[in-house]
C-alpha cells in the first residue's frame, strides 16, 4: 500500500510440499513441479513462514499537500473510533507519516481476526457510523490503495508503546518463488539484528501487491539508526543475511515515518 513501489503495499519445514513429492528446492526455485502445484503451494507458504493468526491491512493514502491538517482530524476520528468499537473486533497497530521518502502519504496498519473477521469488521463498517467517518478523508485525498498481510512467525508485531523517536520501514519486491528461502535467510540473520535493535514487526502481502515483504524499525533518530545499523555489519551473520536477502529482491525501499498522535505504536 505505497505510492512508491513499496508504498503500494496499501497502494513481513517443507513437510506438506514433501508429501506432495515437492522438493523445497524446487518449492523456492519455481520448477515445473511447484508451478504446477499453483494454489496449494502459496498456501503452504503461509503456513511455512507466517503466524497465521492474524491478518494485517496495510492502508495508504496520498494526501492533498493542502489538506494534510484537515486530513488527520479526519483520519483520527476514523481510526480511532473504529479501535474503540467493540462491534468490530479491530485492533489498531498504528497510524504514521511518512517524512522521507514519498512525500504526503500516510500509513495505517490495522489488525484483523484473520480473513473471517475481516470480512466481518469490513462488513460492519460499511453499515454503521463509521461509514460517515471514513467518508470524510476521502476529500483529502488523492489516492488511496490496500494490501493485506500476515506476520512472519519470527517477528510478531510489537504491543502498543510510546517510546518516541521515529520509525523505518524497508519493503521489498522479491522475485516469485523466493519467499521461503527469503525467510529462511532472515531466520539466521535476526538473531545477529536482535542485538542491537528489537524490530516492531514483519510481514509478507497475500491480496494486493504480491511478492513483497515488509519489516519495521524504531530508532529515538536518524543518527542512532546509522550506529545501530553500522554496528549489526560487525556481528556475524549480518552481512551473510543482507548479501542473500539482497540477490532474491527485484527492488528494495526504506521509508522513515513519524507516528500521529493517536496512533498505538509511537
């Protein structure tokens, strides 16, 4: 749901491919075999890599520059009043705006009781007073898009906190095939990560824009994000992950967000 290639995100064991006499090689490299297997092995995917318990909806809109103050009182009173709407059963991860990288595009990630309880927050909405909220950020806006996701097992998303200071969010066009072998890749290099910042979560995208992951950081500013980031090239392991994860991408971005005012994780 971005308005960059990763902004559209709005617009991170190979048993079951053994018993179908898969290899997960040819599961990752895209053989005959696996292309022929079509749906089953996407869904096995989602069960390889992904939590599986949650959905999250990426929501991205592009705002008119002129409107931005008018845009988030709208967006406030939409969000939230969804989050507090008991009905809906909607969690909300949080709401920010993007400061470097595409300019006047704000991201909202919500989190939803699977597919069934998207269909049935989605559903509630339209037929409620919610729908008159969401109405009213429309004028604002000069585009809008959704991606929904599911979390990698290896980084749920964090809890709501305050610890201040900014977020990162690195998105990533991997090439068809190449989602399992991305995560386990990342699985080892983590842990090596870990050390000097905990992540805030990452996802895989299931409707919308394909073939992408996404994964997010918080840094107090952008000076320690470059120490942060300077220091995990000295722990073994770490550059292993980002020369491998980088030869399965067709295009990577990294966004520097600001979180609003209401928004659970800030």
């Amino acid at each position: 749901m971005y308005a960059t290639r990763a902004l559209r995100i709005a617009t991170p064991g190979a048993v079951g491919a053994s018993k179908r006499g898969i290899s997960v090689q040819s599961l990752l490299h895209g053989s005959p075999e696996a292309k022929q297997a079509g749906d089953l092995e996407i869904q096995q995917h989602s069960r390889l890599v992904g939590r599986g318990k949650y959905i999250h909806g990426f929501e991205t809109h592009r705002v008119r520059p002129d409107k931005i103050d008018e845009y988030k009182k709208a967006a406030e009173r939409y969000y939230k009043g969804i989050q507090e709407d008991s009905r809906l059963h909607v969690k909300l991860s949080g709401n920010w705006e993007t400061v470097v990288g595409d300019q006047d595009a704000f991201i909202h990630i919500l989190e939803y009781e699977n597919y069934a309880g998207y269909d049935k927050t989605t559903q509630l909405v339209k037929t409620s007073e919610h729908l008159d909220a969401y109405k009213a950020m429309l004028p604002f806006l000069t585009s809008r898009s959704l991606q929904l996701n599911q979390e990698f097992a290896i980084m749920p998303t964090a809890p709501p906190h305050a610890e201040g200071g900014i977020f990162e969010l690195r998105s990533y066009q991997l090439k068809p095939g190449t989602l399992l072998e991305w995560e386990n890749t990342w699985r080892r290099g983590i842990e090596a990560r870990r050390k000097s910042v905990a992540p805030v979560g990452a996802w895989f995208s299931q409707v919308g824009n394909l073939h992408q992951v996404h994964h997010m950081w918080q840094y107090p500013d952008l000076q320690t994000r470059k120490e942060v980031r300077e220091k995990a090239w000295q722990i073994d392991g770490w550059a292993e992950t980002v020369s491998k994860t980088a030869q399965m991408a067709n295009t990577m971005d990294a966004f520097i967000l600001s979180p609003l005012s209401f928004s659970p994780l800030k």
